[in-house]
C-alpha cells in the first residue's frame, strides 16, 4: 500500500541554518533560502515555568518571540496540542506549526506524530527537529503517528481536500542510524492502512470471495501459502457455523488459511495460529438489525481485515514464529434460504448449537475456526479478533478492547503489546458462573444467553471457549475499538485498523523467555 506523506531522515541544523537566514534578513525577516519547506514544525515541551520550545528550534523561535505567541495560544506543551503562526520570509510566507510533545512517551509522541499529520494537511513539503535526540522507538512511534493520520479512504468522484502532506524532513541527530526504525514505522502503518482499506471498502464489493481474493493477493511475494476453502470443501469438511450464517446470501462464504513458516533455522520455532471474524455485511439475518445500526456493519470484518494485514507483514518485520491466519468469511443477510431461529446446527468438530437470534452470527463463524486450529492445527497459542458484541462497546468504549485469555501470560503479553502500540486492551473475565446462560434443551449449546445475566460480551466469550480447546488462548472483542466515528490523533474516521500495531508486536517477541 501506498503511504503518505513520504517521510525522510535528514542532517540538521535545519532551524540554525534558519536562524542565520533570519539575522540577515531585512527588518528582521528570514530569507527563508535554507528552508525547503513551506511548514516548519517546532517542538514544544512542557515545563515548571510553562511551555518550551526543543532543542534545535530556539533560535528561529526567538525571533517571534515564541514564548508571547504560545501564551496567547494556550499551550502547555501537551501531546497533540499544536498552533500554526505565519513567519514572512524574503521569498514568501513559511508556517511555524507549533507541536506539543508532551512527557516523550511512546503515547505522547504518537499524538504528536498525528497533531503534526494533520495541521500540515495539504502542504507539499514540512521539515521538523521533533525527531531529533529520539531513540528507536521513540522514533517509530511519532512516524507511526504521523502516517497513520495522514490516512484517507474516499469513493467521491471530486477530492475532498483531505490530501496529507507530500512530504516530511525529519532532522535527526545520525540519519543512518535512524533508518531501520524509520522503515519498521512505515512497514507497520502500511499494514493498518491495508487492514483500513478492506474494512471501508463498501460491502457492494465486499464479498466474501471479494476478501478472500485479498488475502490471497497480500500472500503473494510474502513468503505465505494461501488455500481457500468454497461451499463444497466447507460442506465436506464439516464447517456448519460458517456454512449455516451464509445460507442467506447469493454470494457464498469462504474460509482463508494463510501459512507463514517461520525461521528455517530454527526448528523449534513456536506455533502460532490468528483467527479473524470476516463478516462482509451483517444484516442480523433474519432476526434484523434496526435500520441505523446497519449502516456500519459494512465493518464487521475488521477483524479478518487485521489477521490479512499482519499475515503479509510477518515476513518483512522478520518474525521468526511459525503463524497461521484464519479468516471465517460470510455475508449475513435474509433470504428464504437463510438460517432461522430455532435452527441446530453442526460446528466444525460435532458439536451441535441451538441458533436462537442469527445476528449472533459472529461467534458460529469463529467456532468452526477455533475448533480447526484446535483439532487439526495444534498451535502453541491461539488469538481471535472480532467485532462481536455491542456489550463490548457498552462496557469499554472506543478506546480500549476487551480481552480474554484462559492464560496469564498470555493476556500479560497482549496487554503489553497493545500498550506499546497504541491498540489498548483491558482485561476482562471469563467468568464461569455465566456459562449456564448457554445451556440448551435441544443441543449442545445455544448461541445467545438464555439467561439474564447482562453480561453479553463476557457470554459470548465463554461460548468461544468450548471450542478453543485448552492451550493458551485469547479473544479480543473488537466492536468498539475497530470503527471511529471521527478523526481523533492518530485514528482517522471509519475503519481504524485496530489489533495490527498489537499482534505486531506481540508476535516480534514470542515466545516469551
């Protein structure tokens, strides 16, 4: 995927050569001939004594009194603050774009990163010291950041004058040192604007052939095997979950199996299979969604979106783990042929569920999935995604996912991953004092709570958990965290990409020592 803007490591001293220009120039103006940019981003710290400009850009600050105009600004020097002040040069008008650093975090800078994408919005060139003195992963953050608010996904036939930056110079201490965290950052915003794309691509075309011709696509030239499975091998094979929530549409499920070997020189390589829920449209079926609650849902293959984007990464990141990507893929939608309430049906495995609302159809696709990976693939740890309840939004909002784990180090390293990155997680229970709601007269489990526990996120784990088996496992519910309804920091308006920066970095580390 393309990113933009195209960012580069460059030599200082930007702002002293800046700074030079400005003395000589005539009634206190910068000839501005030492500036190839026409924004110039000046790094704003907090202080005791109220906010700071950095190291690199004081003496270009100084001659328009800096400290006035970020009193009269109102700034602290917060992560993602920013101000933009006209600075008259010989050859024209450059723009000092005032950021807020913030405490130096991984977090503070990722918000700079994006305050910078977007108050340069438009600008063919920006050249900044906010890089300089950063380590690697200071470094990669505020570029991830950046790129990742940077991002635009439209199908207006006009522009909608959203156009990120052309580019960026960031002046940086030794460029060469800098490049392989430079190149992480634009390997890692590559992928969520590839998991972004897929989930905004309108459902017309969204099919799940559509999704699984994707996936093949980001397999080749990225060292994966890719093997799909249509109704006929689905049929044969024994998925009933997958098979049973597509029955209502013309256009048939898929499943996507991505391979990815690991290092070859390390035979003793850890098993690791992803599991992502591709529901290209989910209507309700015929227990149907209010009309306004249809109009995202469009996104409710985000986290088949997220297993597709990291699997074509792996390889390029040089992760040394064996992975697996499963990607359960059907349209949920009503039809004289579809599925009904009331109806058993047979999981991949035996198992047999009582579906009494099809718009739980997330969790019979993942079922199917889980008991794959469990029976015939035998990982060493296991990690769906999924957009699969409202109750998870209800309880966490659009900030943080809830996860699941029956494994404490493995909900440690998650949580630490998705930290790290900026794809938060929180804890839940799996609280097996709800596992009766699942209890069903007819079959093995029913597929909603039949009890009235209030607990719907927590229910529609512990059903994933009868099919999971017993090694590590772990379940992020992603409904609220995979869709924003607006452009804040780095996450821009739709789809958003969530659980790729995580399982990136989770899987750079495995296994744990």
């Amino acid at each position: 995927m393309p990113i933009d803007p195209q960012v580069s490591l460059v030599a200082g001293p930007l702002f002293a050569e800046a700074a030079e220009a400005a003395a000589g120039g005539s009634e206190g103006q910068a000839s501005g001939r030492d500036i190839a940019a026409d924004v110039v981003a000046v790094p704003v710290r907090p202080g005791p004594d109220g906010p700071t400009v950095a190291a690199g850009a004081a003496e270009v600050a100084e001659r328009i009194e800096s400290a006035k105009v970020l009193a009269h600004a109102g700034m602290h020097g917060d992560p993602g603050e920013v101000t933009g002040v006209p600075l008259v040069t010989e050859d024209g008008v450059i723009q000092l774009l005032f950021v807020g650093l913030g405490d130096g975090t991984p977090h503070s800078l990722r918000r700079a990163g994006a305050a910078l994408a977007r108050g340069a919005r438009g600008r063919s060139a920006v050249a900044t010291t906010i890089a300089t003195g950063l380590d690697g992963e200071g470094l990669s953050t505020f570029v991830e950041g950046l790129l990742l608010a940077s991002y635009t996904f439209s199908c207006a036939s006009r522009p909608k004058n959203r156009n990120p930056a052309g580019a960026v110079a960031l002046v940086v201490d030794d460029p060469a040192a800098g490049s392989a965290a430079l190149a992480r950052a634009e390997t890692t915003a590559r992928a969520v604007a590839f998991a972004r794309d897929l989930v905004n691509t309108p459902s017309a075309e969204k099919s799940p052939d559509w999704l699984a011709e994707q996936a093949v696509a980001a397999a080749e030239g990225a060292g994966i095997t890719a093997v799909v499975r249509g109704e006929a091998e689905l049929r044969a094979e024994g998925f009933g979950g997958i098979l049973a929530v597509g029955m209502g549409s013309a256009r048939p499920p898929r499943f996507v199996e991505l391979s990815y070997p690991g290092a070859a020189d390390d035979p003793s390589r850890p098993h690791v299979v992803l599991v992502g829920k591709g529901i290209t449209f989910d209507s309700g079926g015929l227990s149907l969604k209010p009309g306004d609650n249809m109009k995202l849902m469009k996104t409710d293959m985000a986290g088949g979106a997220a297993v597709i984007a990291v699997m074509g990464t792996l390889r390029d990141l040089g992760i040394r783990a064996r992975v697996t990507g499963l990607v359960a893929a059907a349209e949920n939608l009503p039809s004289g042929s579809a599925q009904r309430p009331g109806d058993v049906i047979t999981q991949y495995g035996g198992r047999t569920v009582e579906v009494l609302n099809t718009d739980a159809e997330g969790r019979l696709v993942l079922a199917d999935a889980l008991a794959y990976a469990d029976r015939v693939l035998e990982p060493d740890a296991v990690v769906d995604l999924a957009t699969l309840t409202g109750a998870a939004r209800v309880a966490l909002g659009t900030t943080h996912a809830p996860l699941y784990a029956n494994d404490d180090g493995l909900a440690e390293e998650l949580t630490r991953a998705g930290t790290e990155g900026g794809d938060r997680l929180w804890r839940m229970p799996l609280a097996h004092e709800y596992r009766d709601a699942l209890d069903s007269e007819v079959a093995d489990l029913a597929n909603i709570s039949r009890k009235d526990y209030g607990a719907g996120s927590v229910v529609a784990a512990l059903f994933l958990a009868e099919f999971a088996g017993r090694r590590p496992w772990a379940h992020l519910d992603i409904a609220g965290a995979a869709r924003a309804s607006s452009d804040e920091h780095e996450i821009t308006k739709g789809g958003t990409g969530f659980g790729v920066r995580l399982l990136l970095r989770w899987l750079a580390a495995f296994p744990r020592s």
